[in-house]
C-alpha cells in the first residue's frame, strides 16, 4: 500500500513540474520548451489546468494525512522522490520538445562554419529545441578538438 | 503567555468538526505535502525564469537558497527537539484531532521553519511572489493549530527559525558564490540552466 501512496504522490509531482515548466516557459519566452509552441496563450491555460487537475486527483480521493510510519512518506524520502520526478518531468518535458519542434529548431541562427562557439544556457532555448542545442554544442567542441590536433 | 498560547489553540480547534467543507479543506492544507509541494514548485520554476541568462542566474541562487535554507532550518529544529520536549495538544486536551497523532515533539514546528524558509528566500528577490508563500505558510501553521497537533507558539518558533535558516543561507550563498556561479556556468554549457 505504501508503494502505492509512493506511485501517486510521484505521479502527482511528475504532471505538476510539467505544468510548472510549461508556464514558466511561456512567461520566460522560452519557445523551444514548449509543447505548443504556437499557442503560448493556450499553453498557459493548459499548464494551470493541468497544476488544478494534479492538486484535485492527489487530494480529492481523501485524506493523504498519514503518519511516515505508516503508510505516509517521511521528509526525506519526500525530497528525493521529489527531485526524482521533477527531474524526470524536466527530461522528459525537453526530450519530447525537441522532438515535436524539430524543424523550427534547426534554424537557430548559429553557423558553425563561422567558428564562433553556440550560445550558453537556457537563455539560447527561446530560438532552439534542447537537442539542437546539445548537438551545436558537441560539434563545436568536436570541431575545437579538430583544430587543436591539426595545429 | 502559556495560557493565551493554549486559549488560542483551544479557540481555533473550536472550530474544527463543525463543518464537514471546512475539515476537508484543512484536511487537505495541513497536509505534509500540500505545503510544501506547492512551495518547491516555485523555487522549480524560478530556476527556469528569467528573459536572459543574468536574470535566470539570480532565479537560480534564490533556488539554491532556499534549498539551503530548508536543510538549516531542518538542522535547527532537531537541535532545539533534542533541548526541548513538548508534548503535542491531543495529548494535553481532549480535543478533535484532524491529523493522525505525531510523537515528536510539538516545540517548534517544523512544517512552519520550512516555509517560512522558502517564503524567506524568495521574498529576499521576489517580494511578491515572497509574500503569497508566507501567506501560504502562515495558513500551513493556522491549519495545524486548526488540526489540533501545534500551539501557536509552536508555529511562530518554527517560523522565527525558517526565518533565521533562510537569512544564514543567503549570506552563504553569498560569501561563497563563486561556488554557484562556476557550477551553473557548467550547468549553462549543457542547457540546464
């Protein structure tokens, strides 16, 4: 039972990072975060929906007060289960991004032919996806490697 | 003191059982996870906010804060639970319990330094946002008292202590910020912050 208790609080904490992020990520102009990327108004209803839908379902079936030497979860075990699913929200909110805007990423304003090096941070997440960014980057350094080596 | 301390609890338990809307809603508030849930969410979301990386920065240290600040106040809640044993209300009264019965001790609370802690560090940046989570943890703390498992003196020692947990934390993050700011630059070259 107390696994249970553990799945759903889990759960819960998973469908509220990703409304967290998606509303942060609207706020934040952080485009390539986004699921609907073209509905930056529409997304920031759905993530509040989705932030009320997760508190209802984890609350209204009835009372979650239970002692952590029960069936409840203690401090501990509550911030690692916490920085679990959140983590898992945010890598699963940027892997599926980066797939579903694809094609919008690719064009990102940065030539690695020019030999600057891409963008640093989240900051660069508003003009491409996660994926674009982490390959710009590999290629950068993969490139550096390259020039060092020939030198 | 003890006795207002005591009439207060009493006054606020009073109200407790006489509506089955209002048990269910502090049911839910003086919930272990509601609270606090709620509050590390927002320091979730602050560590991506901000319209530069300058900005996101700044958000990133009050997330470092208050994760600090959570783990001083914790510490310091277990050093006064070890110098002072205070048995919880349910114990002391017949009163409705709306909470399933604690063993530790009642003195301070720790529910209160925690979100006083995170409201502390963020309302250092952000005043408003700040101040809707002392709001949040000051309803937490009511809603204890409510539930019948604190005193109010319970909850404002756990509060003073959050306080005090989150200010220390900030000072650090501080002194040492050459640490967070090396350590997010390594964050930022792999688009996590």
């Amino acid at each position: 039972m107390q696994t249970a208790f553990l799945i759903e609080y889990i759960a819960w904490v998973f469908v509220s990072t990703i409304g967290v992020l998606q509303f942060v990520a609207v706020q934040s102009k952080l485009w390539g975060l986004l699921f609907l990327r073209s509905q930056p108004k529409a997304t920031k209803i759905c993530s509040i929906l989705l932030l009320v839908f997760a508190f209802i379902w984890y609350f209204e079936p009835g009372d979650r007060n239970q002692p952590d030497t029960g069936l409840g979860l203690d401090a501990n075990i509550q911030a690692f289960w916490f920085t679990m699913s959140a983590a898992a929200a945010a890598g699963t909110t940027l892997a599926l991004t980066s797939i579903t805007n694809h094609g919008w990423g690719k064009k990102h304003g940065w030539d690695r032919r020019l030999g600057e090096a891409p963008p640093i941070g989240l900051t660069w997440l508003s003009q491409t996806t996660y994926f674009h960014a982490i390959r710009a980057r590999m290629t950068h350094r993969g490139r550096r490697a390259v020039d060092r080596a020939g030198k | 003191m003890i006795e207002l301390d005591h009439s207060v609890m009493l006054w606020l338990n009073g109200f407790a059982g006489n509506s089955r809307l209002a048990d269910s809603v502090m049911q839910a508030l003086v919930s272990d996870y509601l609270s606090p849930v709620l509050s590390s969410l927002v320091l979730l979301g602050l560590w991506f906010s901000g319209s530069s990386n300058v900005e996101r920065y700044q958000n990133q240290l009050v997330t470092l804060t208050g994760g600090i600040a959570i783990g001083f106040s914790n510490a310091m809640v277990m050093m006064v639970n070890g110098l002072i044993f205070r048995e919880r209300p349910f114990v002391d009264y017949d009163i409705s319990v709306h909470f399933y019965a604690p063993t530790d001790s009642s003195f301070p609370a720790n529910s209160a330094s925690v979100g006083f802690a995170i409201a502390t560090a963020v309302w250092l940046r952000h005043r408003r946002l700040g101040s809707a989570l002392y709001v949040l943890a000051a309803i937490w703390g009511l809603a204890r008292v409510y539930a019948g498992v604190h005193y109010p003196s319970d909850i404002f020692a756990g509060a003073v202590i959050g306080v005090i947990g989150a200010l220390l934390a900030a000072g650090i993050v501080r002194i040492l910020a050459f640490i967070p700011r090396n350590v997010f630059k390594a964050f930022r070259m792999i688009y996590i912050a």
